[in-house]
C-alpha cells in the first residue's frame, strides 16, 4: 500500500484524556508505524512548552470543558504550511473553527480531505438547557461533514442515524482497544480494601467524564437497586467533570477516585466487578470495551460500541436504548448473580481479545485510500466514497 502523508487537524490530542484524544493518539501511532508521513495540527495544550513535533495553534477553553480548547480560525496559516508541504490528505477530527479552517485551506489548494465523526454534541444541548439549540447544531454538523469526501463514524447505528439526518459519505472505522493494558490479571485486592472491598463485595464502577450529558442519575438508581440485595456492595466514580462536587458531596460514602491513567486505570477496571454504564450520548463509548478487556460484567444500552460487541447473558447485560427500568433491572440480576457475572466477564475479556487496534489502522488505510481515489476521478461513480459500504 503507497505509504501517504496525512495531516489530521484536531481541537483535542494526548495527553488529554478522552475518548477522542485516545483514538486519535492510538490511529497515529498505527499509521506511523506502518511507515506513513503522520503530521498533527492542534491548539496549544497547558502542558505544552516550547517544543513540540506537532503544529499548534491558537485555542480558547470550552465552556464546561476546561481541560479542553477549540482551535481558532488559521486558514491563511494552514494554506501557507501546505503550500510548502502538501500532504496527499488533511483528516478534520473535530468540528471547531480550526476544523472548518482545514477544509476551507484543502479545498483552495484542492487537496483531498474527510472528515471524523467522534461526539454527539447537538443530543448534548438539552442536557444544558439548550435543547433549542439541537436543530443548528446538527444543521451546522451535517454542513460540516458534507464537504468532505468522507465521514468517518464508528459503528452501524451511529452510520444509520447520521443517514437519516441527511448526512453523506459515511464510512465504518471502529475503535481497538489494548488487551495488553486492560487486563483482569491487574485486579488489585490492595486498591479494592482502599475503597472498603473486601474479596465477596460487590465493587459496581463507573468510568467516565461526570458530565450531565453522562445519564449518571441512572447511575446511581441502578446501584440503589444492588445495594439493596447486596448491602455491603461498593460504588467506584473514576473520572472528572462539572458534576463530580455535587456528587461526593451528596455521597460520601461512595468512592471518588478522580482521573486515572494507563496502568492505574487499568487497575481501576479490573479491580472492579460491575461496570454501570448509562450513558445515552455516545457515538461508540471506549470504556465500554475497555472494561471488556479487564473481565467486568458490564450492563450497558443496547447501541454504540455495546451493541457491536456484546451479547445479551453472553458476554454481557443490555437493556434497550433508554430504557431506565430496563437497566436497573439488568443491575439488580448482576447484584443478584455474581457468578453469572463473573462467567459474562470472562466471556468479554475474550470478545475484547478479537477487537484489534491494527484491524483499525486496516479500515483506515482502506478509506483514505479511497478518498484519495475519488478525489482524482470524481466524475467517476465507482470510486466515490459516500457509494462504498460501511
């Protein structure tokens, strides 16, 4: 396969922890390793010094982010670097300023672009009292993403429902995860007595941004439930966000561990029994199969990554999509069969074993290839993306 230079513009890069972050840092480092020329353009990060092998840019904070910043318009800028570097792609992850501004400077030179599909953030508005703004949003997204010669989104459903809405050009690349990293073998009995687990307690986790958005009522509901057919069962919080004040301070008696990283996450995981995942605002959910590669029973809707790897009392709990009593129903059985839970982890850890990121990096390839293609003939109705299957 022709060995490419690819330009990805992104608003969010590690060592910023989120699922966008994650599978963007995990991409380029696939794509390098299999000798492609990988650049990044992003908005300076705090930590980010003098040096730096990426091009960065301009940013302000994101209101309810503050870890985060959206990269302000550079058009001029990014023309200039790519008259003086043409890459054979520009790859728009994010959807800012900086993102439209990749599009607009590709499209002048005419060089090849697509664009990723990672957050659902026009579903996000009402859960900030801004459902008003639900409508522009998915205008200004599905304007965005139509430019390219193609979107990339993880999974079927989310492919089906952007299709709906009158999005084109939608192609299937999912998301790997580390079995190396996320492993049943890192459960620590130390970690789970910190948090007042002995051996027999049942540990129910969630791991995640403590966001409004997050569906974390439910979170809650549903462990009320195992509570109260396993009174000694534990809840463990990892993660951070707008909501996680109100929260330890409403529950002191539940654990808060904060943000975790690499091998102290994947402690976090397996150390865990339950995972509790409620969250309805998706576009694939990485913690989902992470937790699957540490061996948790996890009970989780029936969408996005849950519903392209797990198997209802095969290798998991799914209750349908939005279903509140639906789920804490699927929590009480988890709290009320422990075994089934622990043969349901296993079952998942094998699943996980299957979910590859070098498969990835493949249907990557494969698209930008494509793209590429299409954008040489693009009078030719064989080689346009939006017309391949997912």
């Amino acid at each position: 396969m022709k060995r490419l230079a690819i330009t990805f513009v992104t608003e969010t890069y590690p060592p910023e922890v989120n699922g966008v972050a994650m599978t963007l840092g995990r991409m380029v480092a696939g794509l390098r390793a299999r000798g492609h020329q990988i650049s990044v353009i992003r908005p300076r990060q705090a930590h980010d010094g003098g040096a730096s092998d990426d091009t960065l840019v301009r940013g302000l904070r994101i209101p309810n982010y503050p870890e985060l910043r959206f990269g302000l318009p550079a058009t001029r800028r990014l023309a200039a670097l790519w008259r003086a570097q043409r890459p054979d792609l520009v790859v728009a992850v994010t959807e800012g300023p900086l993102g439209w501004s990749a599009l607009r400077a590709a499209r002048q030179l005419g060089i090849a672009a697509i664009s990723e599909f990672h957050t659902n953030f026009h579903t996000y508005s009402e859960h900030y009292g801004m459902a008003w703004l639900e409508r522009p949003l998915r205008g200004y997204l599905r304007q965005f993403h139509n430019r390219n010669l193609a979107t990339l989104v993880p999974s079927s459903d989310v492919r089906d429902q952007l299709a709906a809405q009158g999005f084109t050009g939608l192609q299937i690349v999912a998301r790997g995860v580390d079995t190396q990293l996320f492993d049943p073998a890192r459960r620590s009995p130390s970690l789970r007595a910190s948090w007042g687990a002995g051996p027999d307690t049942l540990v129910a986790c969630y791991v995640g941004r403590m966001a409004p958005e997050k569906n974390l009522p439910l979170v809650l509901a549903a462990f009320r439930a195992m509570k109260a057919i396993r009174p000694d069962s534990q809840l463990v919080w990892t993660g951070d966000g707008p909501e996680r004040t109100a929260l330890q301070a409403a529950h002191p008696e539940q654990c808060f561990t904060g943000m975790q990283h690499g091998e102290a996450l994947a402690q976090h995981y397996a150390s865990a029994d339950v995972f509790l995942f409620p969250s309805t605002t998706e576009t694939y959910g990485n913690v989902t199969i992470e937790a699957m590669a540490s061996g948790l029973g996890v009970v989780a809707y029936d969408y996005a990554s849950a519903r392209a790897h797990l198997r209802h009392n095969v290798n998991g709990l799914v209750a349908e999509f939005d279903d509140d009593a639906g789920f804490i129903e699927q929590a009480s059985y988890a709290a009320s069969h422990p075994q089934v839970m622990r043969e349901l982890g296993k079952a998942a850890r094998q699943t996980a074993e299957a979910i590859s990121w070098d498969s990835v990096v493949s249907q990557f390839e494969t698209v930008a290839q494509a793209a590429l293609a299409s954008h040489r003939r693009p009078n030719d109705p064989t080689t346009r993306v939006a017309q391949m299957e997912g």
